[in-house]
C-alpha cells in the first residue's frame, strides 16, 4: 500500500466529473487500498479518489472511532430516497485543509453501490454516515462543501488556501 499525495483547492482536477467503474478488478482494489491508507494516515473519515488525482468514482470511509478500524469501500455508488428532512454538520474536507463550515444535507439516505469485490450492496445512511457519503459523492461531480456557502465566504476560503500553498511551494523550491 502506498500513501499518495491529496490535492487541494484550488486545483482544476478536484472539480472534473468522475468515470463509473466497469468492473471491480486488481487495479481498483489496489487504489482502494492506498486510498484507505491515504485517508488513515491524513486522520480523515472518508475520501474520493478524485481527491488523489484518479477520476474513478470510487470512495472509502470509516467512521469508527475505535482503535479497531472498520474500512467501508463505494464503488460506482448512487443516492436514493434522500429525506426531506435536512441536518446541519460543521464539516471538514482533506482537499480544503484547515477550514470547516456548517453545511445542510439530507438527514438520512440509501446508497446503492458495488463493495470492495464487486457485490451489489445498499446501505441505509444516517447522521453522520449520511452526511460523509452525500459529501463523498460531491467530490465525484466535482463539488466541494465550500461550493454551499455565500461567495464571500467561499472567496475567502479559497484566497487563504491558495497562499498557503505558495508558502508550501516555496519551502519546497
Ligand atoms: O475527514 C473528513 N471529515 C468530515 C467531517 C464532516 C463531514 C465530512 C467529512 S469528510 C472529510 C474527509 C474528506 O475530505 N473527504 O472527502
Ligand atoms: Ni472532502
């Protein structure tokens, strides 16, 4: 398994539209793998493999906050049966470091998706859990929680992003 770079915003890949994965084979347990260890080593609870450059739609998460670890993989994944009933949750996101914002989402969902070997699965999502996949499955059309917030604000975000990434560029040079 490999740790692989996360991209950040503003970064143009971050906002491309993700391809559905035809089958579950090799290659694509072997980016789940490293997409998991990715998210782990990077203290997320979930990420899109977007967010490491490969426009699959493909997500891995674990919620458990435990020491023992409970990895969960979407493969191809779809949202249905969103409740009406929305809930707020201050949210992170590894491609947009150190900000967060209370974002409004669906208060519970059903995923349809292929697990880790290719099996059909559908998942009733709440709380937590809902909010986490319907903010993965952003990433896969190229959305990001800050897309959800007034111009200012997400200006402002993005204005400190991008110089802290001039100061990272420039340590690295
Ligand atoms: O680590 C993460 N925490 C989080 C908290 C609230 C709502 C969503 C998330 S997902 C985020 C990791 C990430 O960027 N996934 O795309
Ligand atoms: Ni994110």
């Amino acid at each position: 398994m490999t740790i692989r770079n996360i991209l950040t915003e503003p970064n143009k890949l971050l906002r491309q539209i993700s391809q559905k994965v035809d089958k579950v084979g090799k290659d694509e347990q072997k980016l789940m793998d490293d997409m998991l260890e990715t998210m782990y080593s990077a203290n997320g609870i979930g990420l899109a493999a977007i967010q490491i450059g490969v426009p699959k739609r493909i997500i891995v998460m674990d919620l458990s906050k435990e020491k023992e670890k409970k990895p969960m993989f979407f493969v191809n994944p779809e949202i249905n049966n969103k409740n009406k009933i929305h809930s707020v949750y201050e949210e992170g996101c590894l491609s947009v470091p150190n900000q967060f914002a209370e974002i409004e989402r669906p208060s519970t969902c059903e995923v349809k998706y292929l697990d880790y070997n290719g099996n059909e699965k559908i998942l009733k999502a709440e709380g937590l859990l809902a909010t986490c996949i319907q903010h993965e499955m952003d990433h896969l059309e190229g959305v990001l929680f800050i897309d959800y917030l007034s111009k200012l604000k997400k200006s402002i975000i993005i204005k400190k992003l991008s110089k802290q990434k001039d100061k990272i560029d420039r340590i690295v040079v």
